[in-house]
C-alpha cells in the first residue's frame, strides 16, 4: 500500500475512534436490524459505511464543512425511513452465485 493512502487510512481511523458518539447514536437507531447473525450484519456494516462515507464526503465537498449535528439526525431519520428495504437487501446476502 502506497505510504500516503496509509497515512490517510490511519487518520481515518483516529477520526473514527473520536466519534464514537455518533456511531453509537446510528447503531441505537437501527435497532431494528440488531438481530442479524454475522454475514448479514457485515453486510450492514458495509451498505452504512458506504452510506456514511457518501454522506460526510458530499457534504465537505458541497458544502466545505463537517456535516452538523442536526444533519446527521436527518442522515438516522433518512436510513430509519428505509430500514425495512436494508433488511431485505442485506437478507439476500448469500443468495448471489459469484465465480472464483
């Protein structure tokens, strides 16, 4: 891995472990979908990483800042409004053949 991608990984981390808070407010959120065994929460896991991403990255990109507080609570309301449709995608993990 090129030095720089891993300085920036690193940092991405560090950044992450310091904002537990929010992580901790979106898994609370979704408790809907704590029930899932290890496969489908990976699943999960991957679909609200994407998401997230996207969201904290348009938003420094549009708009050049952090998103607020009051931002995220619509990013939790947003994924609320659609977790009926996270669980069933993430329920048909497995259920795609993939050449190897």
């Amino acid at each position: 891995m090129d030095e720089r991608i891993r300085n920036v990984i690193n940092s991405k981390i560090e950044e992450c472990i310091s904002d537990m808070a929010r992580v901790s407010m979106l898994v609370d959120a979704l408790a809907p979908l704590h029930e899932m065994d290890g496969k489908h929460a990976l699943a999960l896991g991957i679909i609200l990483g994407r998401v997230y991403n996207s969201f904290y990255y348009q938003s420094r990109r549009m708009l050049m800042r952090d998103p607020s507080d009051e931002e995220f609570q619509e990013l939790i309301a947003l994924l609320l409004a659609r977790v009926d449709e996270l669980n069933d995608a993430v329920m048909k993990v497995g259920a795609y053949n993939i050449d190897r």
